[in-house]
C-alpha cells in the first residue's frame, strides 16, 4: 500500500491542487474527496488532479459498496464542468488500498488526468 510520500512521489511533476484527507464512516455525502464504507480504505482517501482550476469530485460512502459503476461531475468552482466515470473493479481497487488513475471527460479542449488513492 502506497503511503502519502510515495503517492506524492509519483505524482512529481504534475500540479497537484487538491490532496483531501476526511474521515467518514456514514452513507452522507462527505464533502470533499472522500469516500466511505467497510473501514479499509476509507478514513483517508487523497486525490490529484492534474491542471486544476476549480475542479472538485465529491465520493459518497455508498458508492463504495454498490457493486455498479457511477459518473461523477467534477465541476467544483470552475466555470465548466467534466465528469469522470468510477468502475465497481476502481471502487474495489480502492479499498484494496490501490491506486487507480482516471481522466475526465474533455470539456473546453482539455481533460484532466486524475489519481486517487487511500
């Protein structure tokens, strides 16, 4: 399991605007980037996303054990909005302590890669 100096090792080099740590333990919407459920994965759960300007993605605990993908918006305070779509296989990865790598939709000529992990 990566800890928090080796995730931001890996993401040298790219702008990082948005580490989130939480702790949660409810089916709520929790906030920020953060997620929630069975106690593996989700009391500390920290996103990146790459030329951020705005850009927020809010997990719910839920999402976590419904065993179906879900599309989130990640529009936050920007002035447009993206969205970026997590598998049931990302949720499970997660909470397996993984870290998994998705990119938005693009919108206005850009995408944002994103990494999230716990």
């Amino acid at each position: 399991m990566l800890d928090r100096k080796e995730f931001l090792t890996g993401i040298a080099g790219v702008t990082v605007t948005l580490i989130i740590t939480a702790c949660g333990g409810d089916d709520s919407d929790t906030g920020g980037s953060t997620g929630g459920g069975d106690g593996n994965c989700m009391d500390d759960i920290e996103m990146a996303i790459t030329s951020n300007h705005g850009h927020d993605m809010t997990l719910k605990f839920a999402d976590f054990d419904s065993g179906q993908s879900k599309t989130y918006s990640i529009k936050g305070t920007a002035d447009h909005d993206h969205s970026v779509t997590l598998t049931a296989q990302d949720f499970a990865d997660l909470k397996a302590g993984k870290k998994i790598t998705k990119e938005s939709t693009t919108n206005g000529g850009h995408s944002h890669p994103m990494q999230i992990v716990c």
